[in-house]
C-alpha cells in the first residue's frame, strides 16, 4: 500500500505518464482473512481499483508463486521489483530469485520479522535447502551458538545466498522504528545506481517517526538516525565500519569510498572522507602520503 499510495502522491507525479499499462503492482497473499482485508483497505483508501491510473492486481497465493504470476502477466523484458515479505517463514526458492536476477533492471528486497530468527528451526531442511540453494550454505548459520548472534548470521547467509542468484550488489539492513521492534532487510540489485537510489530513499527517511537504520556487522554503534550526520561528530557506526575495512587490509580512500556505497548497509562514498580524516585525528589510522585527503590517499593500520 505504501508503494502506491507514493506513486499515487508523488510531487512528479505529472511528469511519470502512469498508466494502466505501463504500471502494475501485484499483491500476492495465502490467507484468505488477510487477502479480503488487504482488498477493503486499497479500496477504503484508493477507491475503486479499476479506476486507478495504474494496475492493482491481487492474488492467492503464495511468494513462491512469483514467477509462474510474472510469466502469466509478461512481466519479464520489464523492470521488476519484487518485495518479499517473510514474518513467518523464507519460501521463495532461490531459482525465483535467479529469474528476476537476470531479467533487466530488476530488484528484490526481502523482509525478515524478529520471529524468523527464533522459529527457524522450525522449517524443514528441505526448504532452507531450496531457499539458500543448498544444505551447506546454510549449516554454518544454523550452527552458530550465541543466540545474539543467530540473526546476524542468518541474514549475511542470506545475503550469500542473493549473490549465488546472480545480484552483483547486495545490502543487508536492520531497521528499528520508534516501537522498538526490528525489521530485518535484504535488498539485491545488479546496477550501482539502484544501490545509490536506495540508498538516497534510505536517508530520506531515516529520523522519520524515530525510524533508525543499522549495518548488522556492528555492535556497538549507538542507534542514531544519520539525520545528526553532518551537525556533530562522524557517527560511531560509520567509524566502526571503516576502521574494520582497513584493518583487514590498506585501502585507497577512493576504494574505500566504494565500498562504503556497495557493502555497507547506508553509507555512501562521501561518507569515507570524513571517517578517514577522524579516524587519523584519533590516532587510529595513518595515511600515505599524509596532507590533504584525495582518491588515492593510501588508508592504513597504525
């Protein structure tokens, strides 16, 4: 509903020629109670949905279902963004997610609800095994002992696992709104400018309604919306990711700046000067040749 009701009010809305044929949003749900309630609420908020300037077409069924409805509808040669909501459990076969990887200019994003990471357990090997593509790539996660650490390993397992689909660039995200209760985030894309678009989205909203993004791979960065970015010091999270990256190994400041904007979950090349220059202030880092800071300043352990 979000995503229509954006498109709907957008403030270029004039200018994106929706049309019924152009725009499709599919709405695919197994419960029957859910599907007539998500149908009384588009039409309480919408009206009628064969008037809308774009095509809302609701379904039965289930996410596994996606790519036989995409065939059905002709959807592949187009754009493709499809929106995996998985509370209650992963069933979308990793074959799905290869299809829309190789269809052009496509994107996925896969929710995980708290639940998921408790409740694992009880899904069949099977279907992890169609899910992760195969049983190996996912032991590892379901051996991992700290119960605070489960869900972080479960999510970069998943993340693998959009990789081994064909998405190039892979994010993973936790998001915690002001209730407190967190989602968890996958999003695949094969271009650099969807990951930059996604991004931009991303700060857009961050600070919305006490809404915060977090990279999973830190633990103690404090939970501060990236609105405060810019006003004070460079936040702890951002320092935690960079001075991780160059103790793995000396970087270019230009690199790191990519690697910001394609491994991490909200930070953008930009970001990497700012880091880099309280990182040496503090004594953590050095640079060669050391002065003013440009693409290829060499970053390194001190």
């Amino acid at each position: 509903m979000l995503v229509l009701n954006r498109l709907l009010t957008h403030t270029f809305v004039e200018r994106m020629m929706l049309s019924r044929r152009r725009v499709r949003l599919i709405f695919i749900e197994k419960d029957a109670a859910r599907f007539d309630h998500l149908r009384r609420v588009l039409t309480r908020r919408f009206g009628p949905l064969e008037d809308l300037p774009v095509h809302v077409d609701l379904r039965r069924g289930e996410a596994k279902d996606a790519a036989a409805v995409l065939t059905e509808v002709r959807a592949w040669g187009h754009p493709v963004l499809a929106i995996f909501d998985s509370w209650g459990n992963v069933n979308v076969p990793l074959t799905v997610m290869a299809q829309i990887a190789r269809n052009r200019s496509s994107e996925v994003i896969t929710t995980f609800g708290p639940n998921w990471f408790s409740r694992r357990a009880e899904e069949n090997p099977e279907a992890l095994d169609m899910v992760f593509g195969g049983r190996e790539y996912w032991q590892a996660a379901e051996r991992e002992g700290r119960p605070d650490e489960r869900w972080r390993a479960w999510l970069s397992t998943y993340r693998d696992a959009l990789g081994r689909a064909g998405f190039a660039h892979r994010l993973q995200f936790q998001v915690v709104p002001r209730t407190g209760q967190p989602l968890y985030l996958v999003y695949g894309t094969n271009h650099q400018a969807g990951v930059e678009a996604m991004k931009d989205a991303m700060w857009e909203v961050d600070g919305n309604d006490g809404m915060s993004f977090k990279d999973p791979r830190t633990r103690g960065a404090p939970m501060i919306g990236q609105m405060a970015l810019g006003v004070g010091p460079v936040q702890d999270e951002l320092l935690e990711l960079v001075n991780q990256r160059v103790q793995q190994a000396p970087v270019t400041l230009g690199d790191l700046g990519i690697w910001l904007l394609l491994e991490t979950a909200r930070w953008r090349k930009q970001d990497a000067k700012r880091a880099v220059r309280e990182l040496v202030d503090s004594g953590v880092v050095t640079i060669e040749p050391t002065g003013r800071l440009t693409a290829r300043t060499r970053v390194m352990p001190r």
